[in-house]
C-alpha cells in the first residue's frame, strides 16, 4: 500500500486548531506523545523566555549597579532624582500591558516577543549614552515602553503550548531569571565597571555592553520562537495535532476554537475578564507581591552597601541571595504544579519573605541583615511566577486570558510606584521605612491569598450544583455555523463544521489539490512498476526458469501497458455510480427512526442515501492509496457498502447481504474486509453535508416567514430581512420575481431540493469531499443553484464588507467549479463505451499476486502475511506448531501440564 504520510504533512495545518470540545471529551492523549510533545517544548521554547526574561531584568535593574559605580555623580542624580528616574519607567510599563497582549495574536508571539527584545536592547544601549538627567528620564521612559507587554506576552504566549498543571512550573523556568540576573548581573557589573575609553567611564559601558547583547539574543530569537502549537516546526504532523487537542481537552469546553487567529475580539469578554473576582483579587495579590519584589531588585545593592561594604564587595554580595532565589523559584513551581495548588505556595513563601523582612527590621549583626536578604529572595520570587499562573489558570478564552492576565500586570506594576521610593537615601543605612513597608504587603499578600483559596472551593461548589450554566450560553455567538431558530428566544448552533475539522476525516482526508493530485501519480506510479514485476515474473516462470533466471528474463521482458492516473479516476467514478445503484436496489432496513417522519419508508430511503454516500467515500478513499491494477474495484465494492450499512445502522447479517447479489458468497464479499479497513487507515466516519444543508433551509424558511434573526453586529430586524429577501433577482434570468412570502417559500424548497440533488450527485462523484469542508460544500451547492439567495444568506451570517467574507466565497466559487466538474451521474453511451474499453485494459494489467482475494484473505488469517503480501515462512511453521500444540492440548483431558512453582 501506499504510504501517504508525506502528503497529509502538505494539509494545512494550521487549522488543526479549529476543534469543537464536544468532539474531544473523550479522546485520550498517549501518554509517552504527552510526554515527547512537553519535552519538546521545553527544549525549544522555554530556554528562549528563559533568555528573554533574563536580559529584560537585567537591562531593567542595571540602573541600580550603575548607581554605585558613578550614575549618580556624574549625572547629579541629587534629591529624589534617581527615584524618579526609576519611576518614569514604570508609567508605559503599566499602559501598555493590555493593548500589548491584544496585539500579540494579530502581529504573531513568535515575532512579537523577540520585537520587544530588540527595541528594549537598543534602548538600553543608548542609556550608556546620555549625558544628562533629562536624557536619562526620556531613555528610561522609552525603556520601559519597549519592556512592558514582555511578561504578560509571555505568560499568554505558555498558556498556548502548555497546560494548566504543568504552566506554573515553567513559568518558574523562565522567571527563575529575575533573581539570575541580580547575581549575573552584579557579576558583569563589576567586570564592566572597570573598563574606561574614550570619555566613557564605567557605567556608561554597563549599559553599551549589555544593550548589544540583547539585541544579538533577541535577533536569533525571531528565527527560533514558534507562534502557536501549529507552528512549531520541530513537531511532527502527528504531535502538532495531539498538542492541539490536549489544549483544548484541558480548556474543557470553555472556548469553541484552540487556534487564537480564529477568536474574534469583542468588549464582552473584556468586562468578563475585567468583573471577574478572581481578576480584582490576584491582581491585588500581584501589587502586593511585586512592591517587594521590585524593592529588593532595585536597591539590594544599597541595601548591602549600607551594611559596610565597598561597592565592589556589594555587588558580589548580591550574588549569593539572588541564588538563592533562581534555586526557590524552581523549587517552589515544580511543587505548584506537583500538588496542583498555588494558594498554599503563595502562603509559604510570603511566610518566608516575611521573616527576612524582620530579621532586617530588629537590630542585630549585618549578618543577621544579610541573611535576611536570602530569606526574602526565596519568599517573593517564587510567589510571582504563582500569582500570573494563578490567574491565567482560571481565566478562558483567550481574549479574557488576554485582558485578565495584562490588566493583572498593570494593576501590579503600579507597585513600581511605591517600590521606587521606598527605599530613600535619608533613610540610610537602616532603611526601616522601606522594610516596614514590604512588610505590610507581604501581610496583604497572606490575607488576599488566603481570601482567594476560600472563593475558588466556594466558586466550585455553586459550578457543581449547577448555578454557573447560564455562562455557557454567554458570548458571541455570531458568524457562519451559528443559526437562530425561528419563533425561539435563544440560539442554537449549527456545529457541524467545528465537528468535522475535529473529525478523522479532516485529519486523514482533507488534502490540498496539488497534495492530491501527487498521491493518485504515486500510487499509480508504484501500482504499474509492481504490476510489470509480477506480471514479468508470471510470465518467465511459466516458461521454466529458475528464480534468478527468471529475474533477468523479467527485467528484459516489455513493459506492460498500464492504467494512467485519468484512465484509473474515470474507472473509479464509473464504479462508484455502481456503488450507488447497488445500495439503492438493495433497500437496507434500517432501525434508525427519523422524528417527525412521514412512513416508515421514509426512514429507509433517508438512510439508504446516507449508505449510499457513505459507501461511495469509502471506495474512493481506498483508491487514493491502492490501485484498481492491484484489487478490482467489482471486488472492492461489495465491502464498502457492506460497511457502509454498519457506519450508517442499517443492521443486516452478511448472509442476508449475499443474498442480495447474485452469483456471489458471503466468502467473497468479506474477503477483501482487511485491505478495505487497512485502506481506510481504519477510521470510518464519514461527515456529509446534508445536515448543514437541513440547517440552512430552516433559516431560510425562518427567514422568508419574517421569524429569523441575522448573526450579533448585523443591525437589522427580521421585518427588514423579510422585505430584501422578497426583492431578490430570481435564480434565473427570465423568471418573475417573488412578491409574497409564499412565493418565497415555494423558491427556497425548490432550491432545497435541487441542492439536495447536487449533494447526492456531483459532491458525492467529485473531490469535493477531499478538498472542502461539509459546510463548504452545501453552502457551494446552495450558490450553484440559486445565487441571489445564497449570497443573502450569507450576507446575514458574514457582512460583505467583512475581510472573511472575500476568502470565502473565493473558496466557495472555488468548490462550485469542483461540483460542476463532477462526472454526470447518468453517464451516456459513450461514456459508458469508455469505461467499458479501460475496464477491459485493465484485466490486462491486473496484478497477478492479487487476482485470487478469497485465497489471500485465508492465507492472511491462518498464516500471516509477510512484506509485499508474500507469505512468511517463519510465521507460517509458528503458528503451525500453536495449532498442533492447541489440538494436542484439547485432546488431553487433564489439560496441559502445570508450569512449576517459582522458588
């Protein structure tokens, strides 16, 4: 069989993303792909935050070191000046937060993030620069304009990739590099210091140098750093699509769609983010964590200096508390994500950034002070990674995700402002206003973390007694798949679309044309050289040869002359309007009851079409990857509807089956079961596009009885779509117009039923199925036979002036052209005449090794198969000897021996 794993790489997969949750809930991810897929991640995007996050704090907090190593004499940064100037980087900072993580879908993480990094890196090095305080304040303001959609970026930038249990620990791996950078940053400090050139002395070259490096690192960044699951190169076809459906298991129905490009902005889910009590309190809770936070990054060199310290001693000094804090970091999120709690992590270490807090409160030694430090880095670093997962743990989908998770960073950021001047030159070298201060916040941070474990078990309870429901009929319920049923005062949606691209059939049998027409030449290309191979061999056997001779007389023998690609597509269709001539005679019973019927023929007749189209799709999938040189299709099509009538519940017993074709035995039929199953890759859904159709005549019929609503943001009233629909150009030129509702009505079921037709015909013999979605595919049916009509019922569910609405009917003008290509399904003599000619080529060409199914069928179940359908010896005397042993066995009435006991 062909192997066509090459093409299905081709799809586009960047729609894999577009799944519908009631289609997931219970698929199962493999464990060991679960695992690989995370290791990957890890490996190809965490280390880049993990650099991002690190040059970020350092070109942020390097001010403090420069102080010390002459800033603030050179530029008389007097008074409150360096507060200030420490100040004006957080006022873009905290603006800029929200509007950033809007941007970041539209503009692509993957290029966003890394922007940010070069625009901050060229900043930070023109610091190095200035010569004044004016320049300092307008350099750091544009310093912290670049920085500030970083860490909210990159909070909704994991939750992509990861999911909830596993997000705050590698939140940890890249926010370990805040206190990383204190100590490496205090390293290259101290190094950089020393160096003097050209005017430039010291401080200035903190900044050159580490704005350059910056700059390098955020330019391999672009090359690198993946936009979404879909995106990720380093993923195989097979794990883009688990990654994707395990976001959208661990979302648990809380967004339609996975894939961010598809999720249309709207102010409701900003004031749902917004009002949300989670949102207020943590991001409370986040003020409260980063005062400290910013305090101890910005003035634990002074802190340390005031101590009795020389500059350069104090800057190594900072080293070994900021260690301290990078190992609590990964510590305290590993077991975040370990116990599946952040409240209890979040108490535990404000406990202990409360008790550095005092030890440099109480007079005592500066080692006592110093030890201090350690204990408040390991207490305040580990709760902020804690915090933002929190709150993005509980925040869906991702335009709520977005709002929450950056007005969290705003709101917290607004701590810069107290943070900045809390620790103040006069309060020197005690800086008891300053600790008191973080002090207290740390306080508020227990309170409010506490407050919020209490919500979250109070909030669970109401969600399992059933009191949140009435959430899930919240939101924007707008666009095309989504219909209002007439005279009903909700909305129902018409998912079939979102169902499909979840489906088997998407994943294995959507291709793009080009993908297509590439696998038919393959296959066809492999059937012909084996079929000329056996044929050959066939034929210098028969003449006596040995097996070495007869490989030499075969590769001199003529070339067989073969099906083409067109000759086998032509057999294929012809087959396949056979295929649906069977299953029509046959009239399958059916226990499938259909509401509302009017006979219990109607049944039968709605089901026998349904087997009919279902065994069609199966024919034609098998001959994507097997050739009708290989296995007639006459041999194929008895199977596949078979199979049809258990996909489709037309319960009928094999025997019954054969009954129904003459001169052939239930043998025969169920022969060529494995090779259809295998040809299929053993997924039988088939989704049509009859359902969507059923949905779009009773909008219709809503619509004509003046009883429709048009999708959110189209202002009209079902009167004012009532009135345009009666003024529609007739389907065809010459006809009179529509002038009451009940001509309207009598238009849409007679196009009803000439669309119906077209889906049981031409989508059906086409590559509609293979090329288009089911949505696609009706809605082109629809347009093909009434144009004014189509076009107003899509103008109700996509504006035409929206920039959807140009690429779909490009796709669906596209699709109309498929269905009008369709092999007509009454095919006339001459057709007929042609078919007969390549069906009689064909038995010329067939594969000799494949002539006898019923024979091939018992050698494969009694004896195993080996490679290229030959028979493997080994196989063969194996389970020779397990059915003599068997029989042996049976005959004995004690059984076999009992193995002895293990000592």
């Amino acid at each position: 069989m062909a192997d066509f794993q090459a093409d299905i790489k081709e799809k586009d997969i960047h729609h894999l993303e577009e799944t519908d949750s009631s289609e997931l809930g219970n698929i199962e991810i493999d464990p060991a792909l679960d695992r690989a897929i995370t290791r990957k991640f890890d490996l190809h995007i965490v280390p880049w935050l993990f650099g991002l996050w690190l040059l970020a704090f350092i070109d942020r907090s390097n001010i403090g070191n420069a102080r010390i190593d002459g800033l603030e004499d050179d530029l008389q940064l007097d008074g409150n000046r360096f507060n200030i100037a420490l100040t004006i980087f957080y006022v873009p900072y905290v603006c800029i937060d929200v509007p950033s993580n809007w941007f970041l879908k539209y503009i692509g993480a993957g290029y966003y993030l890394p922007g940010l990094m070069l625009g901050w890196g060229l900043v930070g090095m023109c610091i190095g620069f200035v010569k004044s305080y004016e320049g300092l304040l307008a350099a750091r303001f544009f310093l912290g304009l670049c920085e500030g959609g970083l860490l909210g970026g990159m909070v909704l930038y994991l939750s992509m990739f990861y999911r909830r249990h596993e997000m705050i620990f590698r939140l940890g791996l890249f926010y370990c590099a805040a206190p990383l950078s204190g100590a490496f940053g205090g390293l290259l400090a101290t190094g950089l210091a020393e160096i003097r050139y050209r005017g430039y002395n010291r401080w200035p070259w903190i900044f050159i140098v580490e704005g350059i490096i910056t700059i390098v690192f955020g330019l391999l960044t672009i090359f690198f750093l993946p936009h979404t699951p879909s995106h990720s190169r380093f993923l195989s076809p097979e794990e883009q699509i688990a990654a994707v459906r395990r976001m959208k298991l661990d979302a648990h129905g809380s967004s339609k769609t996975s894939k961010v490009e598809h999720e249309t902005f709207s102010w409701h889910w900003v004031r749902m983010a917004l009002l949300n009590v989670n949102t207020i309190l943590l991001s409370l809770n986040f003020f409260a964590i980063i005062t400290p936070i910013y305090s101890f990054s910005l003035f634990l060199p002074s802190i340390i200096s005031s101590l009795g310290y020389s500059s350069v001693k104090a800057q190594l000094f900072t080293v070994p508390p900021n260690m301290a804090g990078f190992f609590a970091v990964i510590l305290g999120t590993f077991m975040s994500d370990k116990i599946k709690s952040r409240g209890l992590v979040m108490i535990f270490c404000c406990s202990l950034a409360i008790i550095g807090y005092i030890m440099l409160l109480v007079p005592a030694r500066p080692i006592v002070h110093y030890g201090g430090t350690f204990f408040v880095a390991a207490g305040v670093f580990p709760s902020s990674p804690a915090v933002m997962g929190w709150l993005s743990n509980n925040l869906a989908p991702h335009y709520v995700r977005a709002t929450g998770t950056g007005f969290q960073l705003a709101i917290a950021n607004c701590a810069a402002f107290i943070a900045t001047f809390t620790y103040l030159k006069k309060d020197a070298p005690k800086y008891t206003t300053g600790h008191s201060i973080n002090l207290g916040f740390l306080v508020m941070s227990l309170i409010l973390s506490t407050t919020c474990i209490l919500y979250a078990k109070w909030e669970n309870r109401q969600r399992e007694s059933g009191k949140r429901e009435y959430r899930l009929h919240e939101g924007d319920e707008g666009g095309l798949g989504r219909f209002w049923l007439a005279g009903s005062g909700h909305t129902a949606e018409m998912t079939e679309d979102e169902i499909y691209r979840a489906s088997t059939q998407y994943r294995l049998w959507s291709f793009t044309p080009p993908a297509l027409a590439s696998l038919r030449s393959t296959t066809n290309a492999l059937a012909s050289e084996s079929v000329n191979a056996a044929i050959q061999s066939k034929r210098a056997q028969a003449e006596g040869q040995s097996n070495g001779e007869a490989t030499e007389l075969a590769e001199k023998a003529p070339v067989v002359d073969c099906l083409t690609v067109e000759e086998e597509q032509r057999l294929v269709g012809f087959y396949c309007l056979k295929t649906m001539e069977f299953a029509s005679f046959c009239e399958f019973p059916t226990n499938v009851m259909v509401k509302h019927s009017p006979t219990p023929a109607y049944c039968a007749i709605i089901t026998n079409r349904s087997t009919q189209a279902t065994a069609v799709q199966y024919l034609k999938r098998f001959y994507l990857s097997n050739s009708p040189m290989t296995y007639h299709p006459k041999e194929m099509m008895p199977i596949a509807v078979f199979f049809a009538t258990k996909t489709e519940n037309n319960y009928i017993s094999l025997r019954r089956f054969a009954e129904k074709l003459p001169k052939t035995t239930a043998e025969q039929i169920i022969a060529p079961e494995f090779l259809l199953t295998q040809g299929l890759r053993f997924t039988f859904d088939v989704r049509h596009p009859q359902r969507g159709l059923e949905g779009g005549f009773m909008e219709l019929l809503a619509l004509a009885n003046g009883k429709g609503q048009p999708a959110p943001g189209i202002k009209k009233s079902s009167a004012e779509l009532q009135n345009e629909m009666v003024k529609l150009p007739p389907a065809e030129a010459g006809k009179a117009r529509t002038k009451t509702s009940s001509d309207l009505v009598s238009r849409i079921g007679n196009i009803h039923d000439k669309a119906k037709e077209v889906l049981k015909t031409s989508a059906l013999l086409s590559d509609a199925y293979f090329l288009y979605t089911p949505s696609q595919i009706w809605l082109s049916a629809l347009l093909l036979v009434d144009e004014p009509l189509a076009s107003f019922y899509l103008d109700t569910k996509v504006p035409a002036t929206s920039p959807i609405r140009s690429k779909l009917m490009v796709t669906l003008k596209s699709c109309v052209e498929t269905l009008k290509s369709s092999p007509s399904a009454d095919p006339g003599k001459e057709e007929r005449s042609v078919c007969l000619r390549i069906d009689k080529k064909l038995y010329k060409c067939r594969n000799p090794d494949k002539l006898d199914l019923v024979s091939i069928s018992k050698a494969q179940k009694r004896d195993g198969e080996g490679k290229e359908g030959e028979l493997d010896e080994k196989i063969v005397k194996k389970r020779k000897l397990e059915r003599e042993n068997s029989l042996r066995e049976g005959e004995d009435v004690f059984g076999p021996p009992l193995p002895k006991a293990a000592k």
